[in-house]
C-alpha cells in the first residue's frame, strides 16, 4: 500500500513517514514544491534504509491509496480543494490540529464543521476521511524507531476505512490503535494535544496517550 503525505515536510509528515516506511508501507513526500519534497525524502530514505520519494502534493495525492494530511490547520482551506478529484474514494488521514498561541498559552480556536478532520471531509466530499495520529509528538516519531508505547486514536463515519486506518496505526513499532467512533468524536482526540502541549511544558517532556480498562 502507498502512504503519501500532504504537507509531508515538517516534522510531523517526515516522523510519520519514517515510521510507516520502516512498518513496511511505500511512502511519497508531498509538498508545495518539488525540490523540498525531494530533499526531506532524501532525509527519510537515509534515515529508514529504504527509498521514500518525493513528489509536489497533487502527484503525491494521485500516486497513494492513502492519503495523510499534515498541513497546518490553517493552510488546509486553500491546500485540499485542489486536491478533490486525486483524492476522491480514497482514504484521507486527518492529523490537523486547531492550534493557537495567546500569551504562549495554547488552546484551540473554534472550528464551524466541529474539527480539522470533519473540515477536511467538508472540503474534500468524495473522499473518505479518518482522523488519526494527532497525539503524536513528532520529535519521538523522528529519533529513532524505539516503540512509541502509545494508543492512536482513530475516528471516521466510514468503518472499512477505519479498519484500514487502524492497521496502519498499529503498523508504528510500539503503537495501538482505538476505535474512537465517528468522525465527530475527532474535536477530543484533537482538543487532547493541546492539553499535552501544556503537559509537555510542565514536564519539559514528549508525552502522547494511553487509553486505559481496554480488554
Ligand atoms: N509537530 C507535531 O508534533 C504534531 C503533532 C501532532 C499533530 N500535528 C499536526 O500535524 C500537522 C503538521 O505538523 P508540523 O509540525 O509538521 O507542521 P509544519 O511544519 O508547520 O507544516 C508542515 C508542512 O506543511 C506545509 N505548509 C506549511 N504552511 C503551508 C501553507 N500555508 N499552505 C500549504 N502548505 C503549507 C509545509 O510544506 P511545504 O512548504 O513543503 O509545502 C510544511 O513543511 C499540523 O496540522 C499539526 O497540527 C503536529
């Protein structure tokens, strides 16, 4: 299965990238612009001994059956339109989070559809969104591919997707996937990283989560 990321330059995209190169998935590197996208490619296939490419992100939309969008929130409005018809009945990967900073204090804007994830749905209709990966640092993501020993949490109003999404979570060394229900229940999963963010700041450590009772 080809796994590309949209956006997939920064440190999340790259960590993710990492990861799921090393569980076995063949990976693309989007980006706005080609040269970038080649060069943190470059990064990831040296890194993971194996070959990542990198493509702008319309390329990298057309070329994978999985689709993972790590833009900034903000940049999703003008990012994902263009993208519809590459991405239509294909499995979209949310890992946006609402983000602010007031006073260095972070929290989370208001967002009308609810969350990034059902904001990327409304922007991209024919696609079929999962929301996933939003707890996860990205620094741990990168180092190296010690288990995470964290849950990923995965939503969407489409099971089949789910189940795929879900496997793919679990594929990161050390990862479990959640069920976290539909697609709405995504605004927590989302609203989770900003208390994290804080944690992180008290603790000056990379925190992710746990669920708990599980059987
Ligand atoms: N960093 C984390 O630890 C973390 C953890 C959990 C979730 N997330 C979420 O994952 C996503 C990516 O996080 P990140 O830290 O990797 O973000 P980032 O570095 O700020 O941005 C990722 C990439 O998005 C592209 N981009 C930036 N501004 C853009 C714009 N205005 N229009 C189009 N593309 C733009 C850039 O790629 P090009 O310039 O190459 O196009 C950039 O390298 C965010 O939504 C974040 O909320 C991050």
């Amino acid at each position: 299965v080809k796994v590309s990321f949209i956006g997939g330059t920064g440190p999340e995209g790259k960590g993710l990238a990492y990861r799921l190169g090393l569980a076995g998935y063949d990976v693309i590197i989007g980006s706005r612009d080609a040269e970038r996208a080649a060069e943190i490619a470059r990064q990831v296939s040296e890194h993971a001994g194996k070959t990542v490419r990198g493509e702008e992100n319309a390329v990298a939309a057309s070329g994978a059956e999985i689709v993972v969008i790590t833009v900034p929130f903000d940049a999703q409005a003008a990012t994902l339109p263009p993208l519809r018809d590459a991405v239509a009945g294909k499995i979209v990967v949310s890992a946006a989070v609402p983000l602010s900073f007031e006073g260095g204090r972070p929290s989370m804007p208001p967002v009308p559809e609810g969350s990034a994830a059902e904001q990327a749905q409304a922007l991209l209709p024919n696609a079929r969104v999962a929301a996933a990966f939003q707890n996860l640092g990205a620094a741990k993501l990168w180092r190296n591919n010690d288990p995470l020993d964290q849950d990923i949490i995965v939503c969407s109003d489409d099971a089949d997707a789910k189940q795929e999404v879900m496997a793919l979570a679990a594929g990161i060394n050390g990862a479990r996937a959640v069920n976290g229900g539909l697609l709405a229940a995504s605004r927590y999963v989302e609203g989770i990283t900003v208390l994290l963010i804080g944690i992180n700041r008290q603790y000056k450590a990379t925190t992710g989560i746990r669920i708990a009772g599980l059987p």
